[in-house]
C-alpha cells in the first residue's frame, strides 16, 4: 500500500462521515453504534466492503421518506447488525476457532 493509497482511503472515510453527519441525530447515533459493534466482531472485508456505505445509503433513503431509525431497522439494534454480518467471515469467529485448534493441539 503507497502513500497515494492511503491518501485516497483517507479522501473516502471523510467523505463517508460527511455523509453520516448529514444524517438526522437518531440515525446518527444508531450508525456510531453500529459502526463500533463492526469495528469490535469485525467482519474481515470491513474496510473495503460494502457494509458501511450501504448502511448510509439505506440510512438516507429512510430519513429522506421521513421515518425514524427504529422505524427501519426494528427496535433491537443489535439483532439488526447480527443479521447484517451473519454470513461473513468476522475477526471474533476467526478468533474463536483459533482457540478451538488450540485446545485440541493441547489435548492430543
């Protein structure tokens, strides 16, 4: 990765926050929650995935028809941000399986 490269992330990732900024304080506050859950379990394609930004494309399409966050997503945020990476690879279950080969290495 070149300097041009990161220079060009960094470009995106403050185009991305403008975007969230622009978002109502409710959905603000629900995409910094999410965004700190992925962060933490990690889905592995998260810094260059569709995740985030998808998550503020459907973000801006439900505060520009006038619904409230909760009326999108449902009232358990976090089942919501489960059901989004239920299907891919995260840190936490890469983790979890390394300490399964772990103990059974240690048990043989």
């Amino acid at each position: 990765m070149g300097i041009h490269d990161i220079i060009e992330g960094k470009k995106q990732w403050r185009a991305h926050m403008a975007r969230v900024k622009a978002l109502p304080p409710d959905y603000q506050i629900v995409y910094k929650e999410l965004q700190k859950y992925f962060f933490k379990v990690g889905p592995v394609d998260l810094p260059d995935g569709p995740l985030l930004p998808g998550i503020v494309d459907f973000f801006e399409e439900g505060a520009a028809s006038g619904k409230g966050v909760l009326e999108l997503i449902g009232d358990d945020v976090a089942a919501f941000a489960d059901d989004l990476i239920k299907d891919s690879n995260t840190y936490a279950a890469l983790y979890q399986e390394s300490l399964a080969k772990k103990k059974g290495t240690a048990e043989k």
